[in-house]
C-alpha cells in the first residue's frame, strides 16, 4: 500500500498538475511512506527540503510536521526525542487531525518497542480525535494499532465523513463533484486556484480519499448541494 502511495506521489511531483505550494504539503506524507516502506532513506532529499521551508516560517504547525517527519525517518535511538518534540510543538497550535496523526505514528513505534501500556495512551487518544473529526480511514488504522496493542475498540458507526470538514473545504468538495476545475471553483467561492487546491488537498484524507477522481465514488451521499 505504501509503495503504491510513493509511486502516486511521485507521479503528481512530475506530473503536468502539479505545484509547489500544494506539492510541499505532501512532502512529509512522502516521508512517512518511504520509512513504511522499509527504506526511510529514500525520502531524505524532501525531508531536507521541507525542513529548509518549515524553519523558514518559524510557525509551530509546520515545524510539528516536520519533528514528526524526522521521528519517522529516524533511528531507534533519536525517534522518540522527535515525537516527544513534535507533540510538545503541537500542543502549542491547535491542528487535530496533524496531532492525531502524530499520535498515531507514535503508538506504532512504542508498540513496535513493546512498551503497550505507553502506546495504548497514544492510540486512544488518536482515534478519538480522528473520530471527533470525522476521519473514518484514519480512526479504522487506529483500531487496528490499538487491538494489535491488546486494547479492546468499541466499533463505532460510521458518520458522514463531511461533517469533518471545514466549512471552506465543504464548499470548495461540493464544487468539486460536480466536475468543476480549480480554477472555476476559485471563480466561484472568489478564491484563487491555488488555495482551492490547498483545500482540497486538505480535505481529502479527511474523505479517506487521494485524488480528485475518487470523489465520484462517494456518491450518492456527496454533498452536491448547491453552495449559497
């Protein structure tokens, strides 16, 4: 599954579509697949290029990121100090979904280290935010880390995965459907093209989606409705 994320990756780096804007969001999900993958080396040059942009902004959501990045692309012996790094950072900036994801990495690696007392905690607190939010994908990958761990998960039903998103993401999906370009959605909403494509950038792993072309698979219950 990872190797299948690196390859579309990739392909929209070189693709005609792509951006740097958008493109640089993307650069530490790079990061986490390589090291899934078994070869954490293979997203060195981007990790560095993100590290150079985060520390430039000097913000803490990016530079939480980017702690997160570096735990995964790391050795045994400097992970932890990364992640510890990265949920301090987060807990400074309110961002839910990257602090859940954060936590979710984080129980992988302490139940990989057998230490399930300290994994549990994280995992927990994971799909709970990821349940909260809506990110149905995210939460179901928790469960399986926290049953792996020994914990017993209530299943939870499955809400409208919408209800996730932000209003501006709302908007910008419901266009979206309906087969609109970025740049007619931006005409519409008055946004340019590029935040439209950060938007959706966004609001897809919140859909438990990767493309623009898999929203048509969440009909009928897309939210189609005309925006105001």
């Amino acid at each position: 599954r990872y190797a299948s994320v690196l390859e579309r990756l990739e392909w929209a780096a070189a693709g005609p579509s792509r951006h740097a804007f958008v493109w640089r969001y993307a650069w530490p999900d790079y990061v986490e697949a390589a090291a899934k993958t078994g070869d954490p080396r293979r997203g060195d040059a981007l990790l560095e290029r993100y590290a150079t942009w985060a520390d430039s902004t000097g913000q803490t959501g990016p530079l939480a990121v980017l702690h997160r990045a570096r735990a995964l692309a790391a050795g045994d012996d400097r992970a932890e100090h990364w992640y510890e790094s990265a949920l301090a950072l987060h807990l400074r900036h309110e961002q839910p979904f990257d602090l859940a994801r954060t936590r979710l990495v984080y129980g992988e690696w302490l139940r990989r280290h057998r230490r399930r007392s300290e994994a549990r905690l994280q995992l927990e607190a994971a799909k709970e935010a990821f349940d909260r939010l809506g990110a149905a994908p995210w939460s179901a990958r928790a469960a399986g880390e926290l049953r792996a761990a020994g914990a017993s998960v209530a299943e939870r039903a499955a809400d409208d995965p919408f209800a996730a998103l932000t209003p501006q993401e709302l908007q910008v999906v419901r266009l979206a459907v309906t087969g609109a370009t970025n740049r007619d959605i931006g005409a519409r909403l008055f946004l340019s093209p590029r935040t439209v494509a950060y938007h959706l950038y966004k609001a897809f792993p919140k859909l438990g989606i990767t493309s623009r072309t898999e929203l048509g698979r969440l009909a009928p219950g897309s939210p189609s409705a005309s925006v105001e």
